[in-house]
C-alpha cells in the first residue's frame, strides 16, 4: 500500500467529519509536509480526473472528501429519496443513543456501539434528526450532538420525556445485553408507532 492510500483510506473513514493534518500525520507517521504533498497530489487527481465523482477540501482546518459540486442536484434527490424510507438499524441506534446521552461526541457513538458511525450519523444530521449542538474545549474540537425539532415530529414526540425509559444497571452482562436488545426493540415499537 502506498502513501497516497494511506492517507485516502483515512479520509475515506473520517467521512464528512474531516481529518486534521496533525492527525493524518501521526497516523500515517509520515511528516506533515510529506501528508501536505500527499494531499496536494490527491486533489490536483479529483479535479483533473473527469471520471471521479470526489473532490479533496479543507474547512475548518481539516481534510474531507466531498462530491464535486456538478453532482447536487443528484445527491438532493438521493436525500430527498431517503427522507421517505425507513431507518435503518444502525441509524435507530445512533438516534437512541444520541436522544438519551446528549450532548454526545462521534467518537462516544462509536465507543457505545463499538463500530464507527460517522456515516450513519451524517445521514442522520442530513436528514436534520440529529444536529451539531457544539464543540467540547478539548483537543480537536470535537463536535457534539443532539436530536431536533424534526426528530420529535418525526416520531410524533411533544419531547424527549416520552422515549422508553432506559434497562435499569444489572450485574449480569448477558442480562444487560438482553435487556439492551428490548429496550432497542421497545424503542423502535414506540418510534414507529408514534410515527403511525
């Protein structure tokens, strides 16, 4: 694997969340002036290349991959496609997560559910049932999250008093895992039955 997919691979993952150079650079173990080249070079072959549908961008001082500006109007109908249908699994997890932990970083997300999440949960913020409340004054800023007004009307909710209440702490972890898996049903039940 060469040093160009390496730091590919790492923008690919860190999705519309972006990656900073230092961070790139510590990954990787390259220089940041060989991860700036690298970048440089990443770049300069999504716009000169009329087949890739990617651009390379820096905001806020990180790194992300984004879909050229020709393509919009496809990706808002993809959205506007994807208001209509259901969530999915993954996606009622992270909203369960985010509507009972708020205000919650990605990484927090990923350490609960054990997968990363960023994509789930930029859908999510797409599909403005989750938004960004903030940063927490930490190393790298990290964003945090919260439901919206569109997730209470969603799921037919006057607020977040009338989600399912939490499985209570047990000793037994097959029991917690159990009691997780119908408190995720339950969730879903209410959710969807609000939504009716």
């Amino acid at each position: 694997m060469n040093k160009e997919q390496k730091v590919e691979g790492l923008l690919f993952v860190a999705g519309a969340e972006g990656i900073a150079l230092a961070s790139l650079a510590e990954l990787t173990g390259y220089a940041k002036p060989a991860v700036t080249a690298i970048l440089e070079k990443l770049a300069e072959k999504y716009r000169q290349d009329p087949n890739s549908a990617l651009s390379l961008i820096q905001t806020g001082g990180t790194y992300k991959l984004v879909t050229k500006p020709e393509l919009a109007s496809l990706i808002k109908k993809y959205f506007a496609r994807s208001n209509q249908a259901g969530l999915s699994a993954a996606a009622l997890e992270i909203l369960a997560i985010v509507a009972y932990r708020q205000p919650i970083t990605r990484i927090e997300i990923d350490q609960i559910r054990g997968v990363h999440s960023g994509t789930t949960l930029q859908n999510l913020v797409l599909r403005n049932l989750v938004k960004v409340t903030g940063r927490l004054n930490e190393p790298g800023r990290p964003k945090t999250y919260g439901t919206t007004a569109e997730f209470l009307d969603y799921f037919g909710l006057q607020d977040l008093t009338e989600l399912p209440a939490l499985p209570g702490d047990t000793e037994n972890s097959a029991e917690d895992q159990d009691n997780e898996d119908l408190f995720l049903q339950e969730f879903e039940s209410k959710m969807t039955t609000n939504k009716e």
